[in-house]
C-alpha cells in the first residue's frame, strides 16, 4: 500500500452516491429499515400463474409503488425493468447532481425477457403481432440502461454484462477497474433483472427453487427462490471526488474473478472457484483474509452452492461474520451483486451486521459464522461480497469504510 491508501500507482476508487430498488424498499432508507428489522421480503407470485410450478413464491417489487408515475404513452411502453433504473438512478443523482458519468456498466441476465413472453404468446395465440414493435423496441438487454440515461439527459456510452448470477458484481468490478486504471474519472456501475415466467419456471424445472421458505446455508436448506431489482452506483476517482468536496460513502478496494468451469449448473464441490475469486479480490485490495470484517454471501440457499462457497469460506477465513441476504429478498440473477453491493455499503455506513433469516443450523463440516436471524451492530472497516453463477463464474469485491487521512491518533473517517 502506498500513503494514499490505494494499491501502488493506482487510483483510489470512491462510491460517491448510490440508489436501489428491491423488495428490501425503495431507497437506500427504505432498504436500510429492512435489513435493521430482518424483514422476510419474500411473497406468493402475482405476476404469472404458479399452480404447476413447486415454488410459489418470490422476491416482487410492487407494481403500485413502480408504475405509479406513468405519465405518457412512452412511459407506459417501457418494461418494468427500465421503472427499476429509473428509480434508482434517480436516488443516486439525487444524491449526486453534479456526478457526470464518462461510462455506464451495467450487469443483466433476462433483459426485457416478459416482453419476448408476450411476443411469442400473440404469435402462437392470435396470429397477431400488432403491439409487437413496443415489445421488441424494449425486449433488448441496453434499453432499460438507455431509458434510465434518457429520462435524466446523460448520453454516456453503455456496456452491458451478462455473465449469469455474477453479472452485477462484475459490472461493478469492471467499473472499478476503469476508473482505477485513470482510464475514466466517474463511471456508473450496477444491474437489473425483473422476474419473468419463462426464468421462473425454468429454475423451478430444475428442482433449484424451493416450495418452503428460503434458508441460506441452513442444513436443511431445500433451494432458492427469484428475486426481482436494481442497484446503481457512481463510482469515482477519489482525488476527483475530494477535489469537487463529494460525499465519500465507502471506497471499492479490489475486484476478483475467477471460471472453474466444472459444470452447467453446478459449482465445483471443492469451492476452488469461489476461492480464487476471493483470494484475487483480497490481493487486488492488497490487503490479508484476517482484515475482512463481514462477507455477503451468494448464498442462494441450494444444497450444492452453499455447501461449496461455505467450503471456501471456511477454508479462506477464521471465524468472519457472514450472512446472505436472500433469504430476505430472493435471487435477482444480474441484480443481486449490485443490491448486495448496496447492502454492504449501508452495513459499512451504520456499522452493522445484516442478517440470514431462517437460520437453524449448518453443517458440522462447515466451520462458518453465520449473522443468525437478526441483525447486530459491529465495527466494520473492509467487507467482502460474493457473487457466483451458472457455468462457474465467480466474482467478488472488497469495499471499505472510508478514512480520509492518517492522523496523530490513526487513520480519521472522511
């Protein structure tokens, strides 16, 4: 490490503002108040019909709260998805107007998948695609992202990730890299995904989502259920930010990838992957296992996943705080990462722990410690949040609380 705090000849990567929307809440308040109180967010299907499928339930944004502001024809157009960046890109420049992106990353993995529902459903059906230019105009993967842009006059050029269940943490890893490269001076980073049948009943096809309630590394955990959000935040060069007087929220200190490519679906047994990811996150934060204060979890709460990244854990970490939030709000595929990423940046903010609901008991063979149930305050400085996906694709980043300078009496909060 250098003085300055950051990797030798790096930049110093600051979260300078950040939005959210997620069956937590919407709003980094909302999602705060959930996460205090260990809210189960988690609720039956309204959006598609359910009674053939074993899960019934699911992580929902409520469409009264999301649609409510359709003021046009255009509006009322655009897929759910774009309503979620748009409310969270909206809290964020809230936070931050003067913050004048350079570059968007954002990580996906269904785009406007329900509109290509429907377009297949007419054509079958009816023989009529008459609504078929608004479907297909907003089915593609960007369009979310440029509806957002559009709606707050930003025309930064866009890059869209879709790398399963770690897209959103590697958009924000990717952000991360450009900025801390000099390559960009603010870049905005996240994901979304909103729920569609087809993702939902092909999950409950392959027997990984559950009929019972959601229990992350719980031993007699059964599977996972979906989720539905999206998570933004702007990311800037931290001499930039201080120079222009930003409010600093946290620092992203290193990003991880790895691909153990041992199966479609499942993680290699061994957690080799999800181990490397973490292993290269903590050295591209320069920094050791024991300085990690809290991990958030992948945790999807499906025997094999659990059962592999708490292996990685254990074997990588001496008795550090860990918890998923899943339980609390399903899996959002490309959304999770950046959600989670937001609920590491308030536990770093208000000092605490959030949660694993559900929670009886692990393994005996995996040696974790899990935040049971309710959350707790603690003194966190640097956190660690997993995301892992389909195919093996593992990504992780190391957030830390931020300390603007080196005073007689140690390092002051900025």
């Amino acid at each position: 490490m250098d003085q300055s705090g950051g990797a030798k000849g790096k930049a110093r990567v600051a979260v300078v503002a950040a939005g959210v929307v997620s069956p937590l809440g919407f709003g980094l308040s909302e999602t705060l108040d959930s996460l205090r109180n260990a809210r189960d967010c988690v609720t039956p299907v309204t959006r598609f019909p359910v009674a053939q499928c074993r899960c019934k339930t699911a992580g929902q944004v409520p469409d009264e709260r999301l649609l409510s502001n359709q003021g046009d024809n255009r509006a009322q157009r655009l897929h759910r998805a774009s309503h979620m960046m748009i409310e969270a890109l909206e809290e964020a420049l809230a936070q931050e107007p003067q913050f004048k992106p350079e570059l968007t990353i954002i990580g996906t993995t269904s785009g406007g998948m329900s509109y290509g529902e429907n377009y297949y459903r007419s054509l079958h059906r009816h023989g009529s695609l008459r609504h078929s230019p608004a479907w297909i105009a907003n089915y593609p993967a960007q369009k979310p992202v440029i509806d957002a842009q559009e709606a707050f006059g930003i025309s930064a050029p866009c890059q869209i990730i879709a790398n399963a269940c770690a897209s959103g943490t590697n958009a924000i890893g990717h952000a991360f890299e450009c900025v801390r490269s000099g390559l960009y001076q603010r870049v905005l980073a996240g994901g979304y995904d909103a729920l569609s049948e087809l993702v939902f009943v092909g999950f409950d096809s392959l027997q990984a989502s559950t009929p019972e309630k959601c229990r992350p590394f719980d031993r007699h955990r059964t599977g996972m259920v979906l989720g539905e959000g999206a998570a933004i935040l702007a990311l800037e060069d931290l001499e930039n930010a201080l120079r222009r007087g930003a409010h600093i929220l946290a620092e992203i200190t290193g990003y991880g990838a790895s691909t153990d490519n041992f199966h479609l679906t499942q993680p290699d047994p061994s957690g080799v992957g999800a181990r490397r990811a973490m292993e290269r996150a903590l050295k591209s934060a320069d920094t050791a296992a024991t300085k990690i204060d809290y991990i958030n979890a992948h945790g999807t709460a499906t025997p094999l996943n659990d059962a592999a990244e708490g292996k990685a854990i254990s074997d990588l970490f001496d008795g550090v705080p860990v918890s998923s939030t899943k339980g609390m709000m399903g899996h959002s595929l490309g959304a999770a990462g950046a959600v989670e990423a937001v609920v590491c940046l308030l536990a770093l903010r208000h000092q605490f722990l959030p949660p694993n609901i559900n929670f009886r008991g692990t393994e005996e063979s995996l040696e974790l410690n899990i935040i049971a149930n309710e959350a707790c305050p603690a003194s966190l400085r640097t956190v660690l949040s997993n995301s892992f996906g389909f195919g093996g694709t593992n990504a992780s980043i190391v957030m830390q609380k931020f300390l603007l300078r080196q005073g007689c009496g140690g390092q002051v909060e900025g």
